[in-house]
C-alpha cells in the first residue's frame, strides 16, 4: 500500500487572525499583534505542533479603508516582520520563518541581505513571499503619487527574482575558507560579482553575506492573477492562495502545476497552500455558534458596508433581524459575488446581521466544525489535488490556536497525514524541497 499524502500546514500570523472581530472575542489577547510575549507562546506552540512555518505578511501602509473601519481594525500596529522573526527565531528550533516583502518598494540587494541573514540566524528556516504589493496607499509612502501599474509591477518582480537569487549565490558554499596558517578568510576564486544590468534593475553585487543555509530561503508566492500564476509556476516553491471553494482551489492548482511542467519545472516542488480559517468545537453545532459569536463582534456599520459592497446594493434598509430580501434590485457590480451572497444566506439561513458579520469579519474559505470532520475537510482536499496543505487563519487567539494545535493536530497525527515530528532541520527540509544548486559555482 502506497504512503498516505503528507499535509503541510503554515499559520498565518500578521494579523494573528484576519477576522476582524478577533481581538474583541472573549479570552483573546486584543493586543495579540503587538506583544513580544504573546507571540513567542504562539510560535512556540506551533512548533510543539510541528507546523512547518509561521508565516508574516506585510503591510507598507495603514490599509485604505474609511476611518470609521479603521478605528476598529487590529491590523493598524504590528511589528515589521523582520525584526520580529528574527527574535523568534532564538525562541524556536525547527519551525520555518516567513516574511512578505516587496518587490514593487524595495530594493533586491536589502531583500538578499535580510533574508541571508534571516537564514543564517535561524540556521535555514526561512522563507520569502514575494508580492509586489496591491495597497496603492503604499506609493505615498515612498515617494509616488500614484501605485505602479500592474503589469509593470509584475514585470519588475520577475527580474527581483532573478537579481535576489543571484545575489544569495555570490559566494560558493566553501568559499569562506578562514585558513589561519596562510591568512586567507575567503577563496576570491569562489566569489561571484553579478553585474545585473536589466530593462528594471541595476545591481553589481556580490552580496556581502555568506550564502543562505538553505541556498535560498524558501521562495512563497501569493498572486492569483494572471500574471501572479505564470509568476508562482516560474519562481515559487509554495503559493499562498484563496480559493473559495474545493472545485476552485482544484483548477487553480492544476493551472499552476502545469505553468510549471510548462517551463521546466518539477510540479512536486511547488507546494499550493490555501488559505483557510478553522474553527473546531466539541460538536459541529457548538462550531457554528462559535463563528457566528465571532462574526457579532464586527461593528455593524463595518459589516454592512461589507454586504452592500457584496451585493452592489445598499443593505442598510433590510431588517437586520430578519432574512435577506428576495426581491434584490439588478446590480451593476458583480453579479457572481451578489449571486454567491445569496446562496450564502439561504443555505445557512443567516440573518441580514449574521451575514453582514460574516461578510465583514472574514469572508474566505473556512472549515467550522469538531477535529474529526475538519480533519476530513483538509484530508478530502489533499487526496483530491486541490491542496498540498494549507496556510491556517485562526478565528480568535490563544483559544483557536490552541485548539488546532491540541484537538486537530492529534486527528491529523492519528490519520497518518502529518508528521509526528520534524525529520529535518530546514524549512527546505520540511516542505520536500530541494537545495539549488548554485548557479556559478555548481
């Protein structure tokens, strides 16, 4: 009998949760984001747990939305991810280390020398999710006006790659010699000047930094564009995604296995890892009643601009407390997202508040229910090539935390699906993924 899959699991960690009733849940720690303290607990159950990376996202820019959103978002401090892994990563062993940063408002030869030094620090956990950054507030935090274009954005990226991943092999992995009888520290023959000069970057190089433990941090990437697809299948080694549905999570990983057999690569050295918010309960029932306490929690005028936006009209006139009208007017907005809405409220048969809530809270893909029929969610979209894994949002922190790490996991572990304990030092090591080789000296 052939082995089972093996699930990869990363926590999504800035925010500690994306649902944004999170901090005012009760027993949550409201200033999660910000305490050293709270997150050291946090990593360092995850890792007891055998998570493979605890994952930072980025942000350049408090995020646009209206003030009145904004008086109630826990996403406006945080730390910048860098320094904040770079502490945890003496707390911890084993786990991976990933942090968001962009290609679009820096520069590669920074991007190459934090995450060497991130590796090095870590002794290779570390790992880069390359995003070219969608909040156009960013620009004006660097000089612009204006956000760059899309394509230009993308275009850019492609050639950061190339430029960040040369500047990690400048140097073989023997290079530093440190010979005390003939006073040489490093082989000049084994150090590698880059003299990039493209149609968006000019980088001389070397980097002044040994190259990484792993060869390269683990690269991530998060595009679901066009664009962002051909960019994962060319660079990534794991993608971060939302897919809504099973049948959606399926065709995106089939597109972008296959972008990837399409320009040389091994598809099983791309891992697709969706995002997904889990909520576990004594019973399903119990679940349930935790989310929809969760998704009370968001102001009601938060929550149902959410729901106007959604259904492309304005909400604010329904009965809070009763269903959602049947006789909705014609939209010109996105008549798959007001259809979705629909389908939404009558098939859980939310009230118009309930739905708001949901809408304003967190509106992605999330498996509500005990460990065992959660365990069958995530084990249904593994066996069926939807997912390698999943990148996990916990509803509301320590408690959905601790309840992955303690009731899931064991299921998971029962099941012969994920690991009981880490067969490897490196991030690298965790994912099944190989070292690159070194591209000027190999």
């Amino acid at each position: 009998m052939p082995p089972k899959k093996q699930l990869h699991l990363t926590a999504f960690m800035r925010p500690v949760s994306l649902h944004t009733g999170a901090w005012r849940y009760p027993g949550s720690h409201p200033d999660a984001n910000f305490n050293l303290t709270h997150l050291k607990t946090f990593i360092q159950a995850l890792e007891a747990a055998k998570f493979d990376a605890f994952f930072m996202a980025d942000h350049l820019a408090v995020l646009n939305m209206p003030l009145e959103a904004l008086k109630r978002s826990h996403t406006v401090t945080s730390f910048e991810p860098f320094t904040l892994l770079s502490a945890l990563s003496q707390v911890t062993s084993r786990i991976g280390l990933a942090a968001t940063a962009s290609t679009t408002y820096d520069e590669p030869y920074h991007i190459a020398r934090r995450f060497a030094s991130l590796d090095h620090l870590s002794e290779g956990r570390a790992a880069w999710n390359m995003v070219t950054t969608g909040n156009p507030e960013s620009a004006k935090n660097f000089g612009l006006d204006e956000h760059v274009e899309h394509g230009s954005r993308y275009k850019r990226a492609r050639e950061f790659y190339d430029v960040v991943t040369g500047l990690w092999d400048s140097f073989a992995d023997d290079a530093f010699v440190r010979d005390r009888e003939s006073g040489t520290y490093v082989d000049v023959e084994k150090m590698h000047v880059l003299n990039h000069v493209g149609d968006e970057l000019k980088v001389r190089g070397p980097l002044n930094i040994a190259r990484p433990v792993q060869g390269w941090p683990v690269i991530v990437q998060a595009g679901q564009s066009d664009p962002g697809r051909q960019l994962a299948a060319e660079t990534a080694e794991a993608v971060f995604c939302s897919p809504r549905d099973i049948d959606a999570a399926k065709a995106l990983y089939d597109d972008i296995k296959g972008r990837a057999k399409a320009v040389g690569r091994d598809p099983e050295h791309l891992k697709i890892l969706p995002a997904v918010l889990i909520v576990i309960g004594d019973s399903v029932e119990d679940a349930k009643e935790k989310r929809l306490r969760l998704d009370s929690l968001v102001h009601y005028d938060s929550a149902i601009a959410s729901l106007s936006i959604s259904l492309g009209s304005d909400a604010s006139k329904f009965d809070p407390d009763g269903p959602l009208p049947k006789d909705l007017p014609e939209t010109n907005a996105s008549k798959t997202s007001q259809a979705s809405v629909i389908n939404l409220a009558e098939k859980e048969g939310l009230t118009v508040r309930q739905l708001a809530g949901r809408l304003g809270g967190y509106a992605g893909l999330a498996f509500v229910g005990t460990p065992e029929s959660v365990a069958d969610d995530l084990e249904l979209w593994l066996e069926k090539g939807a997912a390698d894994g999943f990148t996990v949002t916990f509803p509301f922190l320590p408690e959905g935390l601790e309840s992955v790490t303690n009731k899931l996991v064991p299921e998971l572990q029962r099941r012969g699906i994920f690991r009981k304990d880490y067969e490897g030092k490196t991030l690298r090591e965790h994912l099944g993924l190989p070292r690159p080789k070194n591209r000027f000296f190999e």
